[in-house]
C-alpha cells in the first residue's frame, strides 16, 4: 500500500511538470480502483486606485499566489472519493479550525433513487458560490460574496435528479471546515440545513458548477435554481458554533467586527446568544452558440438575516453577468450591487479601553455598494492554461482611514473595520477603479 502511494505522488510530480491539464490525470489503476490526480495554481497581480489617502500613496499594487491547489481522487465499484488541499497563502493559519484541507468526501449511488455525499465540502447554496474558483469568467467573485459565503463544511447530502429537474439536501454542522474533535459542553439548537432546487442543462454537475462550461454548448441551453439555508446556533464550551466558525469562510453576517450582535452575552450569566442564520436565493444561466462562439449569462438575488435576542441584522445582493466566448478569446462584463444594512458596526473589545463594548457603525447610511467589471480571458490551452485580466471599478466602495497609516479598501479587507472603534480613524465612500492580471495553470 505504502509502495502504491509513493508511486502514485511521484506520477503526479512527474505530470505536473510534463503539462498542464485541466481534469484529473489517472495515475494508477488496479481491478476497478482508479486513482487520479490534479493541481492548480493561480498567480495575480493587483493595482488600485484611490480616491484619496492623506497619509499614503492613493495608488497601489500587490502581486499574490491567489491559489495553490492540490487534488487527489479515487474510485472503486460505484463509490467515489476526493480530496482538496489549499497550499500557500491563501489563508493566514491563525487557528486549529483553519488548516490546509478544503475538501475530503465520499459520494455513491443510493439505491438508483439518488446519490449521497458524505464528508467535508462545499455548501450547496448560492450559483456563484458553488462556482469552481479554476472556471470563474473573472479573477474573483463579486462584491456580494463575502455577505453570503459558507465556505466548506462537514456534513452529508443527498441529490436526486428526474430529467432536468435536480434536487440536493444537505444537514451540516454549521461550524465550518476543519474542526478538531474537541468534546465540549452544549445546548444544542439546529445543525445547518440546505436546500437547492435546479432545473435546466446548463450545468454537467449539480455540485460543481462554472462560468467557462461551453465543451457541450451546440443549442441553447437554460438553467435555474432556488436554495434556502437555515441554522440556528448551538452553545459550545464557552463559546457557540457560528462564532468559532473559520474567519476566511465565514460570511461578513456572522462577523463580529460587522455584526454587533453575534458576540454579545448575557450580562450576568455570561452565556453567549444562541442566534439564527437564514439565507435564500434565486438565480438563473443561459449557453448560447451564436457567430461562431459561445454567449453565456448568468443572473443571481440573495438574501441573508442574522438575529438574536440582542438585534438582527439583513443583507440584500443582486448580480448580473453576460460573455461572449470565441476561441481562444473571451469578453465578460459584470455588474453587482449590495444593499447592506445601515446595523452594520464594529465592536471595540480593546482590554481596558474605557469604551469597551461600544459599536460604531460600519456603513452608516446603508447605502449600496456598486461594482462594475469587464473582464477578458484568453485561454492559451483551455482552462489548462490560460491569461485573465479585469477591471473591477466599484462605486460607493467603504474606505476606513488609519490615523498615520493610510486607508484600506474594507471590499478586499473586510476585517479592519475595527479601525472603526478609534475616534482618531475616519471612514468614507469612494470610487475605486482596480486591475487585476492573473496566470492559471491546472494539471
């Protein structure tokens, strides 16, 4: 067995270099047990332009390994299993509930009625969100995202499919992904439930789905979908589930530098709330081939409310995207807009502050965040290899400025609002205009 691992994790260094390829590479195959291997990186450079900063340059520029994958596959009979490891630095290791493995499950057939997942991956809920991040038309996804993302999560699924028609259900633990065992106190309240409905042809995979999807586009091709998710927290130790969920998969709903009301306790008990979570939405994509190419759309509505005893808060995203594929080429355009909630604050929990506790709101006036970004893809050996550029211009964008610092841009650093709590530190609305160039090589 040893010797057949060792074998297998050499092939796959070996393809690496050989070539890119954008499926799995079957490396090893015994009887009916096949083993496959597959990896992706993503490097991006990314300019900025400010309105204003009054203590640094209004302009800057970055470059980052976005994304640095690894996959491994296997499959015996009928049973199915795969796995995900996250690289690099794409996260910032902070926690034991946040470490390199993203997806680890088994999937099979349920009696020919349907078929099962078990293990820990991607929440079904949301087109966007349930996207690949090796098969977006732009090099991330949009400004909604942060509001309503689940990230993984350890649980269970089943997905049955009539015709067209596609129904998926899923029980998790809300927690999030990576999670020790750790045996602690609790009052339970309910585990993470989800729920999408899809109907159409667009999409090979109810789990997996893709923006860059035209290998089967000879007609017209429609789908839609609903989902809904609802949870309600369950007191863990001294602590509960949706509070010591994984900062980079946690959305900003359940954030307590936006949400004020997540972290509070009973005064004199010192208990934390039990809150509840719920989300809902409706979206829609279309594959047309038309002048010697493939257009493509996507649409997207979502709605998220958090509440407990303390307050509640609501969000509301809408997005809307078109392309136009033609090989090699690929022009897209998205617009996205986010109507946040004006109970948006951050807490100052400085130890020995004289305003500890106090909140100051994040978006004061609740007004809606735009972004507009046309984007173009060219696909030097399909999604194997290929060049991405866009240009993000957001309107109304939130800046937090740092006394003797300079400002930061809360879209893509949504944890420094508690700047925010500091009297001396400002904020403001600004229009952003942003490049972003990108590299993929998948094998």
């Amino acid at each position: 067995m040893n010797r057949t691992l060792i074998t297998t994790w050499a092939l796959a260094c070996a393809l690496a270099w050989a070539q890119p390829a954008a499926a799995l590479t079957e490396v090893a195959k015994h009887d009916d047990l096949t083993i496959g291997v597959g990896g992706r990186l993503q490097a991006m450079g990314f300019a900025e332009q400010l309105q204003a900063d009054p203590y640094r340059s209004a302009g800057r520029i970055y470059l980052f390994l976005k994304q640095s994958r690894l996959e491994l596959a296997a499959r015996k009979g009928e049973v199915s299993f795969y796995s995900q490891l996250a690289l690099g630095g794409e996260d910032v290791y902070t926690s034991n509930t946040n470490l390199t493995l993203l997806d680890m499950y088994a999937a099979g057939p349920l009696y020919g009625l349907a078929s099962w997942r078990v293990g820990q991956f991607r929440v079904p809920f949301g087109r966007e969100l349930m996207s690949n991040g090796g098969r977006l038309a732009f090099l991330d996804r949009s400004i909604t995202a942060p509001f309503f993302t689940n990230g993984r999560d350890v649980g269970a699924s089943l997905q049955g499919q009539v015709g067209p028609a596609s129904v998926i259900a899923g029980v998790f633990t809300g927690g999030g992904r990576d999670t020790p065992q750790r045996y602690l106190p609790e009052i339970l309240g309910i585990p993470m439930l989800v729920a999408r409905a899809s109907v159409g042809d667009v999409d090979a995979d109810p789990y997996d789905l893709g923006q860059h999807d035209y290998q089967d586009t000879d007609r017209l091709r429609l789908g839609a979908g609903a989902g809904a998710m609802f949870t309600r927290d369950s007191r863990v130790g001294h602590s509960t589930v949706l509070n010591i969920k994984n900062t980079f998969e946690k959305s900003l709903l359940l954030s307590p530098g936006w949400n004020p009301y997540i972290g509070k306790k009973d005064p004199t008990t010192g208990e934390p709330a039990q809150g509840q979570l719920f989300q809902a939405g409706l979206d829609g994509a279309m594959r047309l081939p038309v002048a010697g190419g493939v257009a493509s759309g996507e649409a997207e509505l979502t709605y998220g409310s958090f509440g407990n005893e303390y307050g509640s808060l609501g969000v509301f995203g809408g997005r809307a995207q078109a392309a136009f594929y033609r090989k090699p080429y690929e022009l897209a355009l998205r617009y996205a807009v986010l109507f946040p909630d004006a109970r948006f604050a951050a807490t100052n929990a400085t130890a020995g502050s004289p305003s500890l506790g106090a909140t100051t709101a994040v978006l004061p006036d609740g007004a809606p965040i735009h972004e507009i970004t046309p984007a173009f893809t060219w696909f030097l050996d399909g999604e194997r290899l290929k060049l991405v550029f866009d240009l993000p211009v957001l309107l109304n964008a939130p800046i937090v400025t740092e006394k003797g610092i300079g400002s930061y841009n809360l879209v893509n650093q949504p944890d420094q609002t508690g700047l925010l709590t500091n009297p001396a530190n400002t904020s403001s609305r600004q229009l952003v205009v942003q490049l972003r160039g990108g590299l993929q090589c998948a094998f």
